[in-house]
C-alpha cells in the first residue's frame, strides 16, 4: 500500500512538475501572441528635439526597434506640451508634434502605420505593424477652441487628457485640487468643460482622465455617454499621490465602463520613493548646481544630471512586482475588465527594477502569470481592455 501511495505521489509530482515547468516556459509566446496596447508613450518629445526612433537609440526609454522586442501592438504617442505653450502657441506646435509622427510613418511604412480606429488598429496590427494612436494631453492645448479640438480630431486625436497638471479655464487639474485649491476660481468641469467633453463623444475621440482632479474626474463621468480612458495612472491606497486614483475612482471607472491604465513612474507605485530621490539630490545639490550653470538646455542637463546619479538613483527603484501589486488592486476592486497598461515611457526619469525599458514588456506578463492569472486575463490587461474602449468609442 505505501509503495502504491509512493508511486501515486511520485506520479502527482512529476505532474506538477510539468506543468509548472510549461507555466514558466510559455509567457514569451503568451506576450507575443497577445495583443499589447501601451496607452501613454512621450517618444514624441525625444523626436522633436531630433532623435530618430525608427531604428535603435542609444539613450531614452522606447524606440521601434525596442517597441517590437517589447512585443507592443498598439502604441498611444502622447502630443504634449507644457503650460508655456498657451494660446496662438499650443495647438500649432500639437500640430508640428503630429506632422513629426507623420513623417516618422511615412519614412518606415514596413514597422508602423497611424489608426483612426480600434478596427484599424487590429488590421494593421496583422499586418506585423505597430498602429500609432495619437492621444492629445493636456486641454490647455485646445485654446479653449472647439474648432481646434475638431481639427486634432480630423488629424487623427484619439483621447484628449483633459488637463495636464495645469488646470485650465474649463478643468482643474489633480495638482491644482490638492496643491492650490484656495487658487483656483472654480472646481471642477465649466459648462464650456462640460461641452468639449460631449463633443469628443461626437467626434469618437475617448476622454482621458488622467491628470484631472477628482471633481474634474466625476464631473465628467456624469456627462460622458462613452467609456472613458485613465491612460496612465495608478493606485492611491498603495502610493498616495495625487496623480493616482483613490477606490472610489476606480469603482466609478468600472461603472462607466472605462479603463484605467497603469502608469510605470516608482513615484506613483511606491510610496517612499519621492522622499529617497529627494535625499539623493540634496545630497548631490552642488554638484546639481554646477551641470545647471554649465548647460542651459533643461532637459539635457536633467540627463546628464541622472547619468551621474545613475548608481544611486538605480538602488531606489521599486521591483517590477510593485507595479504588478497596482494592477493585481485593481483586479481584486473592481475586476479584470478594467484594468491596463500606461508606461509613461520617455516621459518619466525612472523605472522599477526589471523594466529598464520598452523591450522588457514581456517581463509583465511573466509576473502575471506566476501569479496565476488566466492566458485571457492576460491578453485583457495586456491590450485587450484598452481596445474595448477604443473600440467603443471609435466611429
């Protein structure tokens, strides 16, 4: 009897061995036969100002070379522009960012083509392609102009994140609600806020709700008739940040329909990380101060200013499992169904640990799986709960 029980668990073992073994083994073919939608990338910026993305770059955090080793399908190329562009600057440079996109398309027909629907998008995706959505963010780049928020539409605009961290005549911001809220004249949506969001539902375009505050947030989810887009925050009760979306948030996305896309930054997922990074460059202020007054050039002093805290900065950076934590909370809240990815590619200065860049996408869905999520709850989180959205928002 012990000898059959022996055999018997023998048996047990060698099957668990194997399937745990095939669990570890196919997560490549599972992220590279999944669709993967990336709602938030800010390449754009990196191009402007001359890097060439279709082939292999040595800095920054995406290209096309590293979107396809990342397995990305559809990637959201982020028209963004600071506070500083305001009216008679902002829209015209939205426009030479999208001419820039263009040209980037029109140079590498073979990687990647611009879709003006989820259809589109999955057609051009069979063809082994990469399908460019273009999402507008930040509603200061409309001048207040519901002619201009048409036109972005006509080129191809398929979200509007209605504020950046600067409000605007019509919307607050979430910095502005929790920062300098006695400043502001109102709160919320403006009955002219109220219309730009009914005519992106006119014009199939998805309202992104990143960025704004909360009764921005819920100001707009009582005028949309169309599921929503969240494209690249993530969770308040982990990382309390005014960026992040609290429970109730996320329990009205679900209601709504929409989809809330995980943002990368460790300062959204890790709740300590903003206070270490500062630590690291008091400690670091002169030699801060001295890059600074060598290189007037902002973004190119903030790199090399990065380059040599590299090794410092680098023992902060949260692990990949927490932002898996931020994705597996919003599972456990509301469900599968609403839930994404936002990296915030190359408009963030860092990352967790195992996700270095754009390439190391398959690293995700390796953890969702060791974790024991369904092949279909995978493809859900990977893409297939962005391009329902989408989908019901394309015309």
């Amino acid at each position: 009897m012990i000898k059959i029980l022996s055999a018997a668990f023998l048996i047990l073992s060698m099957s668990v061995y194997a399937q745990t073994k095939v669990h570890q083994t196919d997560w490549r073919a599972l992220h590279f036969n999944s669709l993967v939608a990336d709602g938030h990338n800010d390449v754009l910026t990196r191009v402007m100002r001359g890097a060439d993305i279709s082939k292999r770059t040595p800095d920054g955090q995406s290209d096309l070379v590293r979107m396809k080793e990342g397995g990305v399908d559809v990637q959201v190329f982020s028209v963004w522009m600071g506070p500083e562009y305001g009216e008679g600057t902002a829209f015209k440079y939205a426009n030479q960012m999208i001419d820039s996109l263009e040209s980037l398309v029109r140079r590498n027909p073979d990687k990647i083509a611009i879709a003006k629907t989820a259809t589109e998008a999955r057609e051009i995706v069979n063809q082994k392609k990469i399908a460019a959505v273009i999402g507008v963010e930040g509603g200061h780049i409309i001048e207040n102009n519901l002619h201009y928020l048409e036109a972005l539409a006509q080129r191809g605009m398929r979200y509007l994140t209605l504020t950046w961290n600067n409000s605007t005549s019509w919307s607050t911001s979430g910095e502005d609600e929790a920062l300098h809220a006695s400043s502001l004249t109102h709160k919320g949506l403006t009955d002219f806020g109220r219309e730009v969001v009914r005519k992106l539902n006119q014009l199939g375009v998805m309202v992104d709700l990143s960025h704004v505050g909360e009764q921005t947030f819920y100001d707009a989810l009582a005028v949309t008739s169309k599921p929503v887009i969240v494209s690249h925050s993530s969770v308040y009760a982990i990382a309390p940040h005014y960026r992040n979306l609290k429970d109730d948030q996320i329990r009205a996305l679900a209601k709504n329909g929409g989809v809330m896309c995980i943002n990368f930054y460790p300062e959204f997922l890790d709740s300590t990380y903003a206070r270490k990074e500062r630590a690291i460059r008091l400690q670091n202020r002169t030699l801060e101060d001295s890059v600074r007054s060598a290189d007037h050039d902002r973004d190119h002093a903030n790199d090399v200013i990065d380059s040599l805290l590299a090794k410092q900065l680098d023992a902060i950076r949260p692990p990949l499992s927490l932002l898996i934590d931020h994705i597996d909370y919003v599972v456990k809240l509301v469900g599968v169904d609403y839930v994404g990815l936002g990296s915030d590619f190359d408009g963030i200065s860092a990352l967790p640990k195992g996700m270095d860049d754009v390439s190391y996408l398959p690293n995700i869905t390796h953890e969702l799986q060791m974790r024991g999520y369904s092949d279909e709850d995978i493809r859900k989180i990977l893409g297939g709960n962005f391009m329902r959205v989408f989908e019901a928002n394309s015309k």
